[in-house]
C-alpha cells in the first residue's frame, strides 16, 4: 500500500520544539515504513523520515502559521499528485477536507486533531459525506457532525523509549511542572497560582511566539511572578522537555477548555511522572484517577493544590506501563492500520461511545 502523510506546513516532521501534531506524524510514518509500507510525507524543508520526504516550501512558514495561502499550495500540491498514492492521509484542517470531498481519487483519512467548535461543526456537516475521520479521543468523537463517515478512534502516541524513566516515587522536595501554550484554554495562569499557594517550585515550559500569546502572557501570567522564583523556559528541545518532565514531582495540567487529547500528559506519565488534571475534555480516558494521576472538579483550584500532596502513592512504573499500553507508538500505528484497512475494504465503522480506557 502506498500511502501518502500529508502534515501541516507550519513546523518540521518530527519539531526541533512545539509541534504536538507534528511528532504524531513522525511516529506514524516511522512505524508505518518500519512494518514495510511504502509511505510518501509531505512535509516543509528540514523534516526528516525514513520515507520518502516530499517538500513545497524550503523552510516552514511558522511566522505565518495559519495562513490560508500557504496552506492552499501546500495541499494544492499534495491533491495533484492523489493519484500516486493508494490512501492519504491529512493531518491539516477544513481545506484539505473540502478538497478531498470534491475529487475522485483513493480514499481520504483525516485525523481531526484540534475540538470540534461550532463554526468546524458547520463546515464538515456541510461537505459531501466522502472523508473518513478519525479522532484522537472518545470524548471528541461525540461532537462529530454525524454526516460524517467516522472510521474509528485512534490515541495520539509516543515514542515511550525517548523519555527517560524515573522510577522512584515523587516527594514534596522537588519542583512542580507545567508544560503547554500561554493560552487561557492551557492555564498557565492557574499553574502559577496553584504552585504559589503550595510554596512550591515550579518550572514551566511555554509557548510564547505568537502575538494572542505573548499579549496573553504579558497581562495574565507575568504579573503573578515576581517574587515567586518560578523558572520559566520557552523553545525548548524535546531532549530538555522529557528531562524536565522526568524530575518532576508532577506535572499540572489545569485545562480550561475539553481538550481533544492532550500529549503532555502521556509525555510526562511515559516518565514515570504523575499528572493532575481537570476533569474535562479526553482527560478522564487518559489519566486512571489514583493510579496515573488525580482528576479534579474544573476550576476548583484548591482542591488542585490538596491532591498534590497525594502524588507519593502513585507507582511511576504504572504511569509508564499505562502509557505504552494505550498511548505508544505502537498502539497509534496499530490503530491506523486498522483504520485503512477498514477504509480500503469499505468496511469502516462508526464509533462514537465513549468507553474508559482503563480501569
């Protein structure tokens, strides 16, 4: 089979830094070309795969991330040469979908990796019903437009090995960690608060780049540091992130928003490192309450800060365990090849119930 990757342009495949999306394309093609498929991606310049690498643009656009322009030749590109390919498989947005909608050609999988909003409802409900979606989670599976075909539910994975394993129980001596965008739907404003109220230090991994977030950041979170001592890092390489995630005693996960999946929190649990959580979005089917990590009532910021103080009682050899069970590498891809099979044989399915993912 022949199958063709196509990524966002904004970053390279696999990022030197922020790209969530695009290091689950990484892992994906690379496990696919590792079973023996021939996978083409469509990635910008200085992306990597043991695949074939097809390029449009020479370096990727990131100052202008979100440009329809760039989008539109980067998958004009990729939907002139359909015929090449078997399947292909989009990782973008609406105008890859409404492109596949509207051509012959091999059939189409899209991955719908950001929330399923109002006016995203909209647009695929109003696309001939050609696409084959898959989404990253139960939970945002239930928002699909139901004139979509859903080919199933595959968890976002991770390369478990990469992340080196701490395997001693966490303490109250060590530092907390927050790892995400500076965005309110993120809260980074309440991680601050949370590790200030405890006395606690912590240590923040953020992403600042673009304005919304730089003006985010400047009257939400700054204001909260002074005096505080929490280290703030920004561009961090994925080498640093998983050594900061390993020596944490926990990583915050605040959410104020239903997050469709949220890779930081497999990323910190592969480190043997607990995760707490707001009870919203994906995160109930990827933390086990008491066994990963703690999931509390949505902005109740006092009983965030009471169960920090319970992250001795978790095995970080569980957290570890849970994540290559359901959210490695391996699993993602086993996933996917169902997904095609399914969708090359016509023999796809709709899955919309949410089950638990473990008990």
């Amino acid at each position: 089979m022949k199958i063709l990757q196509i990524a966002p342009p904004w970053f390279t495949v696999p990022p030197v830094g922020y790209g969530g999306i695009e290091s689950v394309v990484s892992g994906l093609t690379e496990g696919l070309v590792e079973r023996g498929y021939d996978v083409t991606l469509l990635a910008s310049g200085g992306s990597r795969t043991s695949g074939t690498l097809w390029t449009v643009f020479d370096t990727p656009p990131s100052a202008d991330i979100g440009s329809a322009p760039h989008e539109v030749v980067h998958l004009l590109s990729a939907y002139q040469r359909r015929h090449d390919f078997d399947l292909i498989h989009d990782h973008t947005g609406f105008l890859s979908a409404a492109l596949a909608s509207m051509l012959d050609g091999p059939p189409v999988v899209q991955t719908q990796h950001g929330p399923w909003r109002p006016m995203t409802r909209a647009c695929y409900a109003a696309l001939p019903p050609q696409l084959h979606l898959v989404d990253i989670s139960h939970h945002q599976a239930a928002g699909a437009p139901e004139s979509v075909y859903h080919a199933g539910v595959v968890y976002n994975g991770i390369a478990v090995e990469r992340y080196p394993f701490r395997g001693q129980p966490r303490g109250q001596d060590g530092y907390l960690c927050f790892l995400g965008r500076a965005n309110p739907d993120k809260g980074p404003d309440a991680a601050i608060r949370i590790a200030t109220q405890l006395r606690r230090h912590l240590v923040m991994m953020v992403k600042i780049n673009e304005p919304e977030e730089k003006e985010y950041w400047q009257h939400h979170c700054q204001p909260l540091l002074p005096g505080t001592g929490i280290e703030v890092h920004r561009d961090v390489s994925p080498d640093r992130k998983a050594c900061l995630l390993a020596g944490a005693d926990a990583v915050l996960f605040p959410i104020h928003w239903d997050e469709p999946f949220g890779l930081v929190m497999t990323e910190a649990m592969a480190c043997g490192t607990p995760v707490i959580a707001y009870r919203r979005g994906a995160a109930p089917e990827v933390v086990v309450e008491g066994h990963t990590g703690f999931l509390v009532d949505p902005g109740d910021e006092d009983a965030f800060a009471d169960v920090v103080s319970q992250v001795g009682a978790i095995e970080p050899a569980a957290c570890r365990a849970h994540v290559k069970r359901y959210f490695s590498t391996r699993a993602m891809v086993e996933g996917y090849l169902r997904v095609y099979q399914q969708v090359v044989t016509g023999t796809h399915r709709v899955l919309r119930s949410p089950p638990a993912v473990a008990s």
